[in-house]
C-alpha cells in the first residue's frame, strides 16, 4: 500500500489544480482518474465548446466582412477538420497537464476509485492510503424522463463532441448556457438548429435584457427557439411537443449536469438538504473527517473556476491555514455567445430583496467609438450598486469581449473598492473598456457620453 498526504479524485480543473497547489506546498500527492485528464470542462465542456465557437466566429466574421465590401467565399465546411483542431487543442492541454503534474512530482493514477475504509482507496486491486481526501469527481448529464428517450439514440454534452458529421437538423432539448452555446456554435456551420425549452425561457440564470438580446441574436440567425413547451415524446427523428412536431437527424439533450455521488454513497457522507450534492462545512469537509469536496459534487455555481479556487482553498486549509470560503458573489459567470455575457453578484432584483438602496445605471455599446468602428454595437455595460457608500453589488456586460471586460469590476470590487475608484480609472481610447468608465460616471451624474 502507498501512502500520501493528500489523495485527489478526479483530475478536472477542481481536482488537477488543486494537486498541483498540494505539491507545490511540499505535499505527497497522488490523483486519480477514471476517464480523460482534465476532466469534463477539457474533453466534453469548456474547451470543445469554444474551439466550435471560434470556427462559427470565422464564418460569420467572413460574413461580415462580405456584406461591408470585401469580396469573398466559403466554399464548403470541412468539418472532419475541425474536430481533428479540436483534438489536438484538447491534447495539447492534456499534455500540459500531464507534464505539470510530473514537473511537481504527483503521482497520477488512471483508473476507477472506490472506498475501502474512510482513509484508503482502491483503485482495480493497488490500495492507496491518505491522510487526507478530496473529492473532485465532477457530475454527469442529466436525462429527464421523456416519453420514447431510452428507445432513441441521442446525444449528451459528454458525447455530443465525439461527432464526426455535421447533422442537416438538430435539436436541442434544453435551453441552458450549453444549449445556446451549442446552437451558436452549429448554425454559421450549416445545420438547421431548434431549440426547445420547457421552462418559461431560455438562459433564466441570466440578466433579462441579457436574455433578450441573445434570443433576438438567436432568431436573427435562423434558429428556432421554442420556450415554454410541454414535451410529451420523442421518437426516431421525431420531438413531438404541445405545439408542433421537429423533427431532426441528431438529438441533443442538454437539460443541466448531477453530482457524481457514488463515492459519497460509499462512504455514507451527508447530503444537503436537495439531496443532490454532498454536504460539507465552510471548509469543504464532508460529514466524514478528513475527507473534503468541492465543484460538481457541491451546491454553487458548477463552473470549473469555481471548482479551481475551491480546491485551492482546500488544500490550504489542509495545510493550516486559516481561509474562508470562495464567496459565490465573486465568481464571473460567462456566456461565450456572440455577442458575449458576463456578469457577477446580484441582479437588481436579487439587490432589492437583500434590502439594498439600489441604483443601477447602464450603457449601450452603440455609443462606443470602437464598437461603432468594428460593427460590434449590440450590447451594453450595467452595473449593479446602492446609494449610501456606492458598493458595487453585481455587474452585467453584453457585448464583443464581455467575458474579458468584467473583470474590471470585478476586481474593484474584490479589492473592497467602490464605484469611486472604477470613476477614478482612467480607461484607454478608442476601447470597450470606456464603457465601464462611463456607467460609473453615470452614477454620480457626470457620464459624458451616455
């Protein structure tokens, strides 16, 4: 039996991460996989999600560019070759993952984990012992019970980039984060998209005049959006709901991701209160001492850079130190459509339920010089704060690098600074950026262009 200081399940961003952290801070560390290196977010998520989307932003860039005056043509969509790209990004960041951990002396092990007492794993016969655990064993696509699913072939987010051929129709079940980006990423490719969601709308986690310019994108395009619907079978090319028939040649469910919980089924941890996530204390240990969980498995927000600062806030706490949890109101939450959406905090309706004196102030993209100059005026910049000490309570940017900008303001407002200090800043021209300086001008009434 091999003994460690800290033994990591689950080698995603949650888990690698954190290994890494271990060793760097003078631990034995092993990690343990059952699947591909990097987790979820590398090979089925994060990463195939945005090399697709960059092949859609050259084509409808091309497009762009051919309705503004320069003269050119996409003759055909090699797709075979895009995924072959998509393979070897995915492969290099495997391989730089897999040099990280030798460079830090972690042992990686490739298999499945299981209990065998509250400190030892097994992983196919070789016993490992540890002093302490964390579980980074990520989630799995949730199928919802519908009429005729388990008769039908149809694709998860886990296999949906194992695709070789670009479908004619697709549907997608689902109209999530990873439904839209999934649906921005296939219709400048060709593919006739339909996207159906039972809910009341799309994106409901997401600001609503966020939400509204997305699914005015979404139409413009050619997809289809349906929200509301009821459901009721499908069949062999066939979605059949309260108002109509779809029909398609690869089915796409993307209805959201569960906890894998196997592990804590064995080791007869605490659940939270849902049921669905392993419940642990502000320091991520389970019910079990010794033994901590972060990411998927746990209640917040299932983004891998959650899972990030998690696990290194763990392995700090392991090592002595005194660190309070990830705060949810600071992690960015993105969406890589186009135009972009990003945002962190409250929304304002979130604000005025806490009992805040909120003030919010917004401004569009279409009054920016470098918007206007690079065709990108769909969006805007709104900011979230309240009246007495101007606190930056949330923000929301849509617009052309919106996954970057946010972290402007986000990083005031971590730095316990104010709407004071984003006014203070003096922001580069021509850039997007001015944005943000111009909504916190406009909050003390002195917004020049807005």
């Amino acid at each position: 039996m091999t003994s460690y200081d800290i033994a990591v399940v689950g080698a995603g961003p949650g888990g690698y991460i954190a290994a890494i952290h271990a060793a760097q801070m003078g631990k034995k560390v092993a990690v343990i996989e059952k699947k591909d290196i990097g987790g979820v977010c590398l090979n089925a998520g994060c990463i195939p999600s945005k090399s697709y989307l960059k092949h859609s932003h050259w084509i409808l860039a091309a497009q762009e560019a051919q309705r503004l005056g320069i003269e050119m043509e996409i003759k055909k969509v090699d797709f075979p070759k895009l995924v072959q790209r998509k393979d070897r990004v995915v492969a290099t960041l495997q391989g730089g993952i897999k040099h990280l951990f030798k460079a830090n002396h972690i042992t990686y092990i490739e298999g499945e984990a299981s209990f065998t007492n509250e400190h030892q794993l097994s992983v196919d016969g070789n016993q490992i012992a540890a002093k302490d655990i964390l579980l980074a064993a990520g989630g799995h696509p949730f199928v919802p019970p519908i009429e005729g699913i388990d008769k039908i072939e149809y694709l998860t987010t886990d296999t949906f980039f194992q695709m070789t051929e670009l479908p004619q129709k697709l549907v997608v079940i689902g109209g999530g984060i990873i439904a839209v980006e999934l649906a921005f990423a296939m219709q400048p490719l060709g593919v006739e998209v339909t996207l159906l969601e039972v809910a009341p709308d799309i994106l409901l986690t997401e600001d609503e005049d966020a939400r509204l310019i997305i699914k005015r994108k979404l139409q413009s395009m050619g997809i289809t959006v349906k929200a509301g619907v009821k459901i009721k079978r499908v069949s062999s090319q066939k979605v059949q709901t309260d108002d109509g028939m779809y029909t398609f040649d690869q089915l796409l469910v993307a209805t959201g991701r569960r906890a894998n919980l196997e592990l804590a089924a064995q080791a007869e941890m605490a659940l939270d209160e849902s049921k669905r996530f392993i419940k642990v204390d502000r320091h991520y240990q389970t019910s079990v001492p010794h033994i901590y969980a972060i990411g998927d498995a746990i209640s917040g927000y299932q983004l891998a850079h959650t899972a990030s600062a998690e696990g290194i806030r763990v392995v700090d706490i392991i090592s002595g130190q005194q660190r309070p949890p990830v705060a949810q109101r600071y992690i960015p939450r993105c969406l890589y459509t186009d135009p972009e959406v990003a945002s962190f905090g409250l929304s304002e309706g979130q604000a005025k339920d806490k009992g805040f004196d909120v003030v919010v102030k917004s401004a569009p993209y279409s009054g920016n010089g470098k918007a206007i100059a690079g065709e990108e005026t769909n969006g805007f910049v709104k900011i979230i704060s309240e009246k007495k000490y101007h606190e930056i309570l949330g923000a929301v940017i849509v617009g052309s690098n919106a996954t970057e900008m946010i972290h402007t303001i986000l990083a005031v407002c971590e730095a316990e600074g104010t709407v004071d200090e984003l006014d203070k800043i003096i922001f580069a021209h021509p850039t997007l950026s001015e944005l943000t300086g111009e909504v916190a001008a406009s909050l003390f009434g002195k917004a020049i262009h807005n």
